[in-house]
C-alpha cells in the first residue's frame, strides 16, 4: 500500500483549531485502508516562541522530505514587535522559497447552499467552479531593478520591474493546460498584450506551449482587464484562468469574492516536477489567516482547510475519487443548514467548529 507523507504545520490563532478537524479525516481515510502517515511541527508565532525563528531547520527538512505540507496559519498580535526576518510570515515565506513553489492554484466554488451569500445573483454564481493559476515566484514583485531614487533635481522616481523568462512561463503554462486536462479542458490565459512586452511575450510563450504540447486542450487569450470583467459578469465562463503574478494576485481576490467568505477559501502551491517521479513539491493552506478576533472560541470554519487537505488528496496523492467524496460531503453539510458563524446567514443558529468537521466526518461515511 502507498503511503502518502503528511507535514502538518498548524501554526497560531485558529491554525490548530482548524487543523484538528483535518486530522479527523485523516484518521476516517486511513480507517478505509489509504496510508497516510503525518508529522506535526511548529511554525509562525509559536515557532518563534520555542526556537526563536519562524520555522525550525528540523521543521524545514521534514517539509523537503515530506509528499505535501498543510499548512493552517500564522500570526497575532504577540509577535507584531519580533524582528522582520522572524516574523511568523517568515516561515511561510521560507517555505515556499526553498519548496521552489512557482504555481499558485486558487480554486473559486460556490455551493449551492451558499449562493445567496455571494454579493453577485445567484444565477451568476451558482455552480461556480473556476480555477485560478497564479505565476508565484516571478514578474514585478521581484524583477530588479526595483528601486525609489532621488533625482538630481532633488524629486524621486520609483521603479518596479516586470521580468519573466522562457521558462518561467513554460512551467506555469504546463500546470495550468495540466488541470484543465483533468478539469472542462480549456484554459484562458490573461496578460496586457496590448501595452506590455511581457504581455506579448507571455501569449507567445503559452501559445508555442499550447500548439507543441497541448493542442487537445482548448486556449482563450483574454486581456487581463476583461478578465476582471468577465469575472463579475459572467463568470462561469472560465475554467482555468492561468496569469502572471500581479494580475494573479487581482483577479484570484475578485475569483475568492465571488464564492462568499474567507472561511470556505482553501488554496495549493506547487513546485517544479520530479522528473523521475512525476511528483511536485506542494503545500496546501487556507487563504485566511489566523482570525485572532475569534481563536480559541470553537467558532472558525474549517471548510478552508478541509478544502485545502481536499486539493491535496487531488494534486499530491492521486485520490480524485476521494477529493470528489470530500466535495460531495462539505457540499451535503452545507445543504443540511450546519454552518458556523461566518456563512449561517442573519438570524440562523450557528454551529462549532468541531461539530462541523464531525458533520463532513458523518457524510463521508454516509457516502461510502
Ligand atoms: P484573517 O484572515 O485572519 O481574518 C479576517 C476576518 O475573517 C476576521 O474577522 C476573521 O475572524 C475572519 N475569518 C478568517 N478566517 C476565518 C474562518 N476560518 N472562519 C471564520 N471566520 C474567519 O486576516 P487578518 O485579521 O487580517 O489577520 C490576522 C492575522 O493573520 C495577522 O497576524 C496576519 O498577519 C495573519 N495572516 C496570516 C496569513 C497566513 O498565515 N497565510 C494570511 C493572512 C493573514
């Protein structure tokens, strides 16, 4: 039997609450004979606090050594005054880093249940599946120069870089005509064509990707602006979006906004495949951070992060039917009006976080 190695990094705030619902499922999936073996570390604030660094050298090579790490949250309002480069963000920041995590996967579900949540008409949003692919690790947020100089004159000028190589846009393209291969097989791809040389560039790139590699797969070249448009006024019609890392970071808040609350959001990073195993590096979070305004009280979602384990049973393990079942299950709860606080509705009787994870626990087995 296949096992599969977990790293779970609950990290601060309702990190730890949410992942404990997460290891629930674990302990149901290996109940029914799939082999997951888990380790848990600190990270963030409360790894700061027993080594003084946002995450162990320990922590850090279990990560390398492990098929996917889960990571919950981090920060608080403790650790806002330790030094920058030991922040609790710093430990997330390195773990993408030296994981080599380049694509971003940001899925937007609406759940039936959840429609009217959305700021958005039902009809628009109902039955909403989407799938944003974000280039993590290039373009303007690191190209250099990157800079704010004084001028002779004494004014200044500021200057960011948007910088991206052949084979940055190669692998983010191959990921993305990847899922959509898996997915309703098309993918739209979103750049400035019409004003920026990357732009140019990177249609030229998915282009020569698309007609070597993946001609099956249907391509839309989309301008990043209507893209944002598109995504607001009918956005059903997309299926994997894939972009650069600015517009990524835009357009997968407006795809997130669609579906409701920060509760329900989970995410995956991935990096470079092993050639000779096919396998990615990965990490799966939720994209909320630790809601310090409700820790401790048994009142998170943990939908995010049960997502989150979901997208790993699909991208890491192999285990689509499984990842389906999960579907199957958090939308059956949400039908049944067992909701917590942030997606109940005005006036509805709001549940725990433990009764929720025991709810997709109780659908599961009603699935199976
Ligand atoms: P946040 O996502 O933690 O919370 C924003 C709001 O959403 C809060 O009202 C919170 O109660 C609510 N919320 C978030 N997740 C929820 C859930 N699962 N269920 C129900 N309600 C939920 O963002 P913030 O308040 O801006 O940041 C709080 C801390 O988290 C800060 O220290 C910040 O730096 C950190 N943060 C960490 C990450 C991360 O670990 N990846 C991401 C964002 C923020």
């Amino acid at each position: 039997m296949a096992t599969h190695k977990l790293l779970l990094l609950p990290g601060d705030g309702i990190g730890p609450e949410v992942m404990r619902e997460v290891e629930k499922l674990v302990g149901w999936f290996r109940k029914r004979g799939i082999g997951f073996e888990t380790e848990t570390d600190l990270v963030g604030g409360s790894a700061y606090d027993a080594h003084g660094k946002a995450i162990s050298e320990d922590a850090m090579v279990k990560a390398q050594d492990a098929d996917a790490v889960l990571f919950g949250a981090v920060g608080g309002a403790k650790w806002d005054s330790v030094p920058y480069a030991v922040r609790p963000e710093a430990g997330l920041l390195r773990l993408r880093k030296d994981l080599g995590l380049f694509a971003n996967l940001r899925p937007a579900i609406c759940y039936p249940a959840l429609a009217d949540a959305s700021s958005l008409k039902r009809e628009v949003v109902e039955g909403l599946d989407i799938m944003i692919v974000r280039e993590l690790t290039g373009g303007v947020y690191f190209g250099e120069p990157k800079e704010i100089v004084t001028l002779e004159d004494g004014s200044q000028r500021a200057v960011d870089t948007q910088l991206y190589t052949t084979h940055e846009v190669e692998r983010i393209a191959r990921v993305a005509f990847d899922l959509a291969k898996k997915r309703r097989n098309k993918v739209s791809s979103a750049e400035k064509f019409n004003v920026m040389k990357t732009g140019v560039f990177w249609r030229q790139v998915v282009g020569r990707v698309h007609k070597e590699e993946f001609s099956d797969v249907e391509l839309e070249n989309v301008l990043a602006d209507n893209c944002a448009m598109q995504l607001v006024r009918w956005p059903k019609q997309f299926d994997v979006i894939v972009t650069d890392n600015l517009f990524g970071d835009i357009l997968s808040d407006i795809a997130a906004m669609l579906t409701g609350s920060l509760g329900m959001l989970p995410s995956a990073s991935l990096g470079a495949e092993d050639p000779a195993t096919g396998a990615r590096k990965a990490l799966y979070e939720p994209v909320h951070g630790s809601a310090p305004d409700i820790a401790g009280k048994g009142l998170a979602n943990p939908i995010a992060m049960i997502g989150s384990f979901g997208m790993a049973l699909r991208y890491s393990f192999g285990l689509g039917e499984e990842a389906d079942m999960l579907d199957k299950a958090i939308a059956n709860v949400l039908a049944s009006g067992t909701r917590t606080k942030d997606i109940a509705g005005p006036g509805a009787n709001a549940v725990g976080t433990t009764d929720v994870g025991d709810a997709i626990v109780g659908e599961l087995e009603a699935l199976s």
